[in-house]
C-alpha cells in the first residue's frame, strides 16, 4: 500500500500538504515581521522616529507607521498565498487572524506602558483581517502583474 495516499473518506490532510500550508502561512509571517522592523529600523537610524524605548505620539508619524504595515501585511498575506499548496484565499485569511491575535496581544500589553496613543495598537487590530482580505483580492485577480484582471474585478474599464 502506498504511504502517500489518504485512505477512506473524510481522511485528514496529508502530512505533506500540512507542513507545506504551515511554511506557507510562517513565510509570509516572518516576511511581514523582518520587513517591518526592518523598516522601523530605518526610521529610527535616520531619526525620522525617536530613539528605540521612547514614546512617539506624533499623529503623522503612526500614520506613517501604520500605512506601511498595512502594505507589508498585505504582502505578507499575498505572499502565503502564493505559496499555499492549495486554497490560498483560506491560507491567506489564517494568516490575518494569525496578525489579528498577535497584534491583540501587542495592544493589550503596550498600552499600559504608555508608549503612545492607544489608537494606534488598535488600528493594527482592526487592519489585520482586511489587509488579509485585500491580499486575497489580489490573488483572485490573477496577481499585481494583470492590471486587467484587476480593473475588471473591481468594474473599472
């Protein structure tokens, strides 16, 4: 009997399948996480951000930092879907609530400390599941590289 085949209905996903799902959903994961901070690196070495450990309560400066990460999640989203063995729009979802929790559990550990507004962890929860949602979007629609393809999902001709 071959060990590659799933026996009987209602079987469970093959180990296979599952370790390629759970690298996918990690890939697009760590891409989001190294991008962003790499990111705020950059902001803090060009002193666009005050140095690491202080409070910003700059308005624009959160924008700032929030618009990015909003791209960075929906790259990363896109970026689990593309890889996903199968069902990408479902992988890219896991990943939003993957982005939903962790940053629920930022918000609510950073905002006692006090390092800024509290409107600003609360915006990453709220943008986690349609910055998700758009990266599926984008997958449905063929991918960033068909312009076409995108104008016509969203009725634009």
């Amino acid at each position: 009997m071959n060990s590659d085949k799933v026996v009987g209905e209602g079987a469970s996903t093959p180990p296979r399948r599952l370790w390629r799902s759970t690298g996918a959903v990690l890939l697009g994961f760590f891409a989001v996480v190294v991008i962003s901070l790499g990111t705020d690196q950059l902001f803090h070495a060009l002193e666009v951000y005050p140095p690491w450990g202080q409070p910003m309560y700059d308005t624009g400066l959160l924008l700032l930092a929030l618009a990015y990460r909003s791209v960075y999640a929906v790259l990363g989203s896109y970026i689990t879907a593309r890889f996903a063995p199968r069902n990408p729009m479902r992988h890219a979802l896991v990943l939003g609530v993957v982005g939903l929790v962790v940053s629920l559990a930022g918000a609510i550990a950073t905002i006692p400390m006090n390092l800024g507004p509290s409107w600003y962890p609360i915006a990453l929860v709220l943008t986690a599941l349609p910055c998700a949602g758009l990266a599926e979007f984008c997958t449905a629609c063929g991918g960033w590289n068909d312009e076409r393809r995108v104008m016509t999902a969203i009725n634009i001709t």
